[in-house]
C-alpha cells in the first residue's frame, strides 16, 4: 500500500563512502585504499598523533576535567587560538578587532555555517564559484542549501599543471560580487596549488571585481609542514582584498581528529562594525542546528595549541606526516619511470598534500580494482597517504598494466 513518502526517489550511495565500504569487503591480501583522505603510517594504519596522546592524558588528569555543554559559540580557547593558528598571531584583523569566529563541526560544518550567512545575507550574489575540479561534497553543500553554483577553469589536462590564465579569465568573467571558493592550500582532489606570484594575481583579480572569498582551509600544516606557509593566501588575502573574507577551518587531518569533528568558521570584516549582531546570527544558526558544539576534541585541540611544549610536539608530528607523503610520491613516481610507464609522472611530486590528481581515466581506475585491488576514487585521485614502503611498487606495477593495456594513455 502506498503512503505520502513512496514516490521518494532512491540517491546512490556516497561515491567515496561506497568505495570505502568496497574494498573493506574486498578479501584480497594485496589491497590498497588509495580513496579515503586520512592519513595512514608506514604500516598502512590510522596515526594517533604523539601531540594527541599527550594532550588527551593532561586534559584527563585535570581534577576540572567534565562532559559539560559548551557555550553556543563554543569552547572559547579553542576558538581564539584556531584563529591565531590560520590568521597569525599578528595579525590585523585580531588586533583591530574585525574578527567574527565560532566553532563548527569541522570542516563540512563550517562550510554549511558559511552557505547558510549567505543565502540569508548576502544578495549581491547567489552562485558560488567553485574551481574545477574540486571536492565534490563542496557542491552538495551548497546547492542543499538553495545556492546555485559554477565552476572556475584549474586544472589543466594536458599539461597536469594549473591553468592560471583561465583561472584568473573566469574571475574577471564572472559578474561583480560573485563568491569565489578557494582552496588555501593543497588542493582537493589535485594536490596542486598556485605559486605565490600566482596567488596576488588571483587576489589581484579577486579584488578587481569585488568578488567574495570564502577560503578552504582543510590541510594547514599537513601540506608543507609549516603552519605559516600553509596559510600564506588567507593571511595574503587578508592585507589585499578589501571586502569581508570567509574562511572554513578544519583540524581533521592535520591534528588527525577526524572523528571527532573539530573545526571553526571565521569571518574577518573591512572593520569592527557590526560584529555582535554577526555573532548572534552564526550562534543562532549553530543553536536551532546542533545546540552547541561537542567540546571533547575541541578540549584536545585547545590544549595543544596553547600549551608550547604540545604545540612544538605537533609542528613535529606535522613534519613527520608531510615528509613521509612527500616521500611516497617520489617512490611512486620513480618507480613508474623505472618500470618505463607510457606518459609523464612529474606531475605527481609537484603536487602537494594528502592527494594526487594521478590523470588515470574512469576506466584505467575501475581496472585498478577489479584486477588489482589498488582503490582509488573514479576521477583519477589518490590519497598518496596510504601509500608505504610495502605496497608502493606494487601500485606503480598496477598502474603501469592498466596503462599499458587500456586505450586512453597517459
């Protein structure tokens, strides 16, 4: 018998979710889970950061410590120091007081605090640009939330680098106001970011046509190493671009807090007007959504960030985590050219970051799968983070065979 809910359309599963939920079914003893973006040691298992288990021991020993709520904008040193973290301790707009910031649940929540200031502030524009191509959740986002959204020209394809000339053409093309997503740092899915001189060009631009910027900031630290170089563009845009700048914070990868959803919306305004009504909007939102955040990561975060002994063991462990990635993609590069692969590799160890935009096709990827157990996501990205000494060879011979034997070379 139907009901008022029958003619419910069924969606697909997930696309990176449904391939997770693959290879864990997969029973094959060589595979390899190049999709899913966490980090992974050498051994190929999840890295409880040395930071984290400090962090997690002092904050337990705390005769204080409790599971109490949190005030709606969140656990307040936490907070302030997030801030500190992406926009520098001396930085104008904490010191000018133009700073409006609440936390969120990580990353993805921060991005739906920001869709959602938008529709109900922003009129200047309804479509959000987004580079092309980029994290494919961005989209569901926004458009979930009655935003239209558009795409900006990034990767080239047949040079495997970054198409600045279309990039900066599609920002002068789109009409006055229009906000524009950026990735800070370590591009998703590409792992390709532009060069400084190719940032004030894009900021330049930016500027030009009074475009708004929302920032992406999901990889700070975990890309490079280096908390300041990773944050370079925001704290750039900052001191060139006039209108009001939204940036989306998340402490999944580079504290490897992924469960524990922590992270942080931060919006830097011309000047201090205003800001206690911006401020009771975003709890507003947060209030009717979640009530207030979860406090026990952000605890752990805060803890690490503020205290100098935790925060210099965690720039460590950020070392630890990008050097070891950078040198997995120089393995898997080396040992493509070593094999004689068909097509050029530099394109992987001039990326950064947790992924790689490999330029396999949809077909050479579900070859991958099927005949060698090696998953990675159908546009051609790979978590270089799952990579290790003990499989690396055997995911560049399983590149190298679906190469060889497709019809799409590279």
């Amino acid at each position: 018998m139907s009901h008022i809910f029958s003619g419910i359309q069924q969606l697909p599963p997930d696309a990176l979710f449904g391939l997770k939920a693959r290879y864990t079914a997969d029973t094959r003893s060589e595979k390899v889970d190049l999709g899913i973006g966490a980090y992974r040691d050498e051994n190929g298992k999840p890295w409880v950061l040395p930071s984290v288990k400090e962090a997690d021991k002092l904050i337990h020993e705390d005769p204080n410590f409790n599971h109490e709520y949190l005030p709606i904008q969140g656990f307040a040193s936490f907070v302030d120091a997030a801030a500190k973290v992406i926009l520098g301790d001396e930085s104008p707009a904490i010191k000018q007081e133009r700073l409006v910031s609440i936390q969120t649940l990580s990353g993805t929540g921060s991005l739906h605090i920001a869709a959602k200031f938008l529709v109900k502030f922003y009129n200047q524009s309804q479509t959000v640009y987004l580079s092309k191509p980029t994290w494919a959740n961005h989209y569901q986002v926004f458009e979930s939330l009655g935003l239209k959204t558009a795409s900006y020209s990034y990767w080239n394809t047949e040079t495997k680098s970054l198409d600045i000339e279309g990039y900066l053409n599609d920002i002068n093309n789109a009409p006055e106001g229009s906000i524009f997503l950026l990735h800070s740092c370590a591009h998703n899915p590409t792992g390709l970011d532009p060069t400084r001189d190719e940032w004030i060009k894009i900021l330049e631009a930016l500027k030009s046509k009074n475009h708004l910027p929302l920032f992406d900031s999901a990889y700070q630290g975990f890309a490079s190493g280096d908390l300041a170089n990773d944050a370079w563009a925001i704290q750039k845009g900052v001191e060139i671009l006039e209108t009001p700048i939204l940036i989306c914070q998340s402490f999944a990868k580079n504290v490897g807090m992924y469960g524990e959803r922590i992270g942080a919306f931060h919006l830097v305004l011309p000047t201090s007007d205003n800001k206690s009504a911006i401020l009771s909007q975003l709890q507003t939102f947060i209030r009717s959504e979640i009530s207030n955040p979860p406090a026990y990561g952000a605890k752990i975060v805060s803890k690490i960030l503020t205290t100098p002994s935790l925060r210099k063991q965690w720039e460590q462990d950020l070392i630890t985590m990008s050097q070891r990635i950078t040198s997995q993609r120089i393995a898997l590069r080396d040992a493509l050219v070593q094999l004689g692969t068909p097509g050029t590799w530099d394109h992987i160890v001039n990326q950064q970051g947790m992924f790689s935009f490999t330029g396999l096709t949809k077909e050479q990827v579900a070859r991958l799968e099927s005949k060698h157990a090696v998953y990675l996501v159908s546009s051609g990205r790979a978590s270089v983070a799952g990579l290790n000494n003990h499989n690396v060879q055997y995911v560049a011979k399983a590149i190298d065979e679906v190469v060889r034997n497709t019809d799409t070379k590279l």
